[in-house]
C-alpha cells in the first residue's frame, strides 16, 4: 500500500517539513519533528489536553 501512494516503506530521512532528524514522531504516518508537530498539531485535528 506504501508503495501505491508514493511513500517508501521503512525509516525516513528526517521530517517532512523543516527536514531536521531528532525528535521525530512517525506514529500515524506523520514523519514530523517535535518542534513541527507543537505548530501544526492544533490544525490538523490533534487537542491538547494538559
């Protein structure tokens, strides 16, 4: 299925959006760093609880 939609299967490189390569969070499919995810989090659905 990976492979139909363009992805690699396996480890990536780094995140997807500013490319750095620690503190990445690759649960669900989403291949950012924690920096990236704390900015972009609220608007792709994700709530803050505490």
């Amino acid at each position: 299925m990976a492979r139909d939609h363009g992805e690699t299967i396996g480890r990536t490189i780094g995140c997807r959006r500013c490319g750095r390569k620690r503190g990445m969070i690759r649960r669900h499919g989403l291949r950012l760093c924690r920096q990236c995810f704390r900015d972009i989090g609220r608007d792709i659905g994700f709530k803050k609880f505490s």
